[in-house]
C-alpha cells in the first residue's frame, strides 16, 4: 500500500472505517466463492483485499485506543 493511500485511510473516522471494512469482507467473501467456483483465478487480488482488510482494522485500534487513553 502506498502511503499516500495510507495517509487516506487515518484521516477518516472510525464509522466510515468500519464501514469500509464491512464492504470489503462482503467482496472477499464473492471472491472466495468465484475463485473455489472456478469463475476466478485472481488470487493476487483476494491477497491484497485481505492486507487492506487488515491495515484498516489496525488503524480502528489505534484510533479506538487513542479515544480511550485520551
């Protein structure tokens, strides 16, 4: 991920975190299924949904423990 993207992500708020990470679960779900189905052989794009899936719950952490250390 390029930081510029990165950057992106932290400014946004925990709802729209959450959020995108609902919608992203909901695509590696289709691409789960295209790919076992046979419909898919883009491994390399579930890969990277699954590193995006993961930055964006790390940075709901760090801004969930930021709001109660406050």
């Amino acid at each position: 991920m390029k930081k510029d993207a990165l950057e992106q992500i932290k400014k946004k708020d925990v709802h729209e975190l959450q959020q995108a990470v609902a919608d992203m679960k909901e695509k590696s779900s289709r691409l789960r299924f295209d790919l076992k189905s046979g419909k898919t052989a883009n491994v390399k794009e579930l890969r990277a949904l699954r590193k995006d899936i993961a930055t964006h719950l790390t940075t709901i952490s760090d801004k969930l423990k930021s709001q109660n250390g406050k």
